[in-house]
C-alpha cells in the first residue's frame, strides 16, 4: 500500500477492519490520475539522484529542492501554488528512459502487489516535446508501458493543457488518433492545467476531431470559483462524457450536465488541498449523490496530495468529520464486475467514460 498521509490517511485510520475490506474488494477505477503527479516519491528521489550526476549544479539543485518539498509534504495555500510542483519532476521525466521508468513505477503503485488500489486504470498524461523526444515519442513510450498490462487493466487519455496554442493541442489529437487508429491503447483526451490559463474556445475543433476519432472526451471544469460561466457553457457545448472537479457549476451548468449525464469525477483530497472546497460537508459530492447522478471517486495526483484509492474511498466511509459517513453500498455494481473480466478494451472503455464502480448512498 502505498505511502499516505492527511485527510486520506485519517480516514482510513478510523475505519474498522469489515470497512477495509469492504473497500478492498470493490471494483474500483481510477479514472483520473495524472502521470507526473502519480510518481512514487521514492523512484523520483532515485531519479534526482542521478541527475544531480549528470547535471550543472544550479539545475540539480532545483531539482532536489523541488523533491525535497515532495518529500516533506507539500502545503498549499491555493491551486495556482500545486503547478509550481511540476518543473523538478518535468526535469527528470524528459527523456524516454526515465519517463518510461515513472510510467512503469505509476502503473506498478496502481496495479500490483497483494492489495492493487485499483482494478482498471485510465492514466493520463500531457505530451512534452523535449531535447531528447517529440510529442510522439513521449505518448509512445507511456503507451509501451501501459500496454504490458492487459486492456481491461490499463489505457491512456491523452492530455491538453490549457496553456497550449491551438497547433499543439491539434498536434495531441492528431497523435491520439493515429496511434489509436493503430491499435494502441489510446482511450480519450483530457483537458487540464492552470485553470486561469487560456482562451477555451481555440480547443472547439481539437475536441470535434477527437469525438470524430471515436476518443472519449473528459475535462476539467469550473475548477475554481474564477472560471466564468460563459467559458463552462463553451466546455460543456464540447459534449464531454466526462468531467474532471466540476466544483463551481452554476445552475445551468448542473442542468446541463444532469441532463446528459456526463459522470464526475471526484477528487476529494485534491479539492481540500487545493483549497477548492474548505471541507468535506461542503462538497459538491452530497449534491451529485443526491441526484443519483453518476461520479468516479478518484485521486487526481497521489504524490502531492499523498493518497491513494482506497484512501479516497476511506473519505466516504468514515465518520464525520474525518468523513462524509456514507453508508456501504448495498449492492456492488456487479454488471461492471463482469465487463471489467471481459477485456473488451473499447467496450469497457467506453463503459468507465460514462460509468462508476459503485453507487454509494447517502445515510
Ligand atoms: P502530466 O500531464 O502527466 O504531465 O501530469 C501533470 C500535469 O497534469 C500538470 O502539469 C497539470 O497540467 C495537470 N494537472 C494535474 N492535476 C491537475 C488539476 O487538479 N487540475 C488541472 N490540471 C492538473
Ligand atoms: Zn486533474
């Protein structure tokens, strides 16, 4: 299991052994996990290890500053402080070798061992053009390492980041759909970044040609109460079948997406760290379960935010306040059980695009 600590690991701590293993035997998915924020603290310090070897002092001093912070715990005073993270770990992920050892440590911390936290993955990740591999190459060699796992366990959605010009995001959701037009494990495209970042109406072709290509669609949405009203209703116009936080949703923007049932995919200790959302009683979770509305409990960047599935699945079960208190399901979702055996790769992907494994019911 691996290393967690906060909110997540309170709440696990408070469970009684019939609650972990309630936990322990869902079906669980984790449908929103970002590559360079899933890295095991330990295969970075390796990383950084090396690089200090091979690099100018200035450059490898950031870098072991940047993990040290990792490494202690990070504290946030406000979302735009977590993309600060990123430029240590981006320092030593930018060749094919190390970013495929990362994918490789990411999908291993997911997967395997006695207890995996989860049955299937849909990791994500942004593709970087660097010195040493183009955009290609870098979607290549995760897509390598995801593939050693069979198709009902792992795929990848492929990201665009909001700072993006218009010809990279195209460029993405070119290599998106040619790899999966060759049968590679390429499921859908992503939407993230620094949510104050860019004009979403340069992404509306990039994500026409994605549906066109048959690739799934999730977004991140109305992150923070900043995101204007307008730039929502321009996302939500891009029929995604999925969205990422979606904390800030008006009136309309909910109607919307009750209407078309786009599921949500749920981050809590994301939220309460990035300080989105001041405590779990004020979740947007209580309205989505209210209205029977279909979400995904999943873990957004497990190495800042030090957590984990069953951890996030803790944050349901437990009492508050360590908790939302949260009934047992009554029934499992034992249809999803079934298709997760299947290996039916675009069936199931499909399926987890619009789905969740469990429906969990408010006391
Ligand atoms: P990568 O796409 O594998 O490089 O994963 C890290 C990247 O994911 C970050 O640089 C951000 O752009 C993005 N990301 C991770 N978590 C969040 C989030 O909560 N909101 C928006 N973007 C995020
Ligand atoms: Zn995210």
């Amino acid at each position: 299991m691996a290393q967690i600590s906060g909110f997540a690991a309170m709440a696990l701590d408070s469970l009684n052994p019939s609650q972990l293993a309630f936990i322990h035997s869902l079906p669980k998915a984790e449908l929103h996990a970002h590559l360079n924020g899933s890295i095991p603290i330990s295969e970075l310090q390796q990383m950084a290890n090396e690089y200090s070897q091979t690099s100018d002092n200035l450059a490898s001093d950031l870098v072991r500053e940047g993990i040290a912070k990792l490494k202690r715990g990070v504290a946030l005073d406000e979302i735009y402080d977590f993309f600060n993270l990123f430029p240590a770990i981006y320092a030593l992920t930018s060749n094919p070798a190390n970013l495929r050892r990362a994918t490789r440590a990411v999908l291993e911390q997911f997967l395997d061992g006695d207890r995996p936290q989860c049955t299937y993955l849909e990791l994500r990740s942004t593709p970087r053009e660097t010195a040493e591999m183009s955009k290609l190459d870098y979607v290549q060699a995760v897509l390598d390492e995801v593939e050693r796992y069979p198709a009902s366990r792992a795929s990848l959605i492929v990201s665009l980041d909001r700072r993006m010009t218009t010809r990279a995001a195209q460029e993405c959701v070119e290599i998106a759909h040619q790899l999966k037009a060759e049968g590679r494990r390429v499921v859908g495209v992503d939407l993230c970044g620094d949510p104050q970042a860019g004009d979403m109406g340069t992404f509306e072709q990039q994500f026409h040609d994605a549906k066109e290509a048959g690739l799934g669609i999730t977004l991140h949405i109305a992150e923070t109460p900043a995101n204007p009203a307008e730039e929502i209703l321009q996302l939500l116009s891009y029929a995604p079948d999925r969205l990422g936080h979606a904390t800030f949703l008006d009136d309309e923007g909910k109607a919307i997406v009750r209407g078309n049932k786009a599921c949500i995919e749920i981050c809590l200790s994301s939220n309460l760290l990035c300080k989105t959302v001041a405590k779990l009683d004020d979740h947007h979770i209580r309205y989505y379960l209210q209205h029977d509305h279909p979400i995904a409990i999943c873990t957004d960047d497990t190495l800042p935010f030090r957590t984990s599935l069953p951890g996030e699945y803790a944050l349901l079960l437990a009492s508050p306040p360590l908790g939302l208190g949260l009934s047992e399901p009554e029934q499992r979702d034992s249809e999803f059980a079934e298709l997760l055996d299947e290996g039916d790769i675009p069936f199931v992907a499909r399926l987890l695009l619009h789905s969740v494994p469990i429906k969990a019911k408010i006391r």
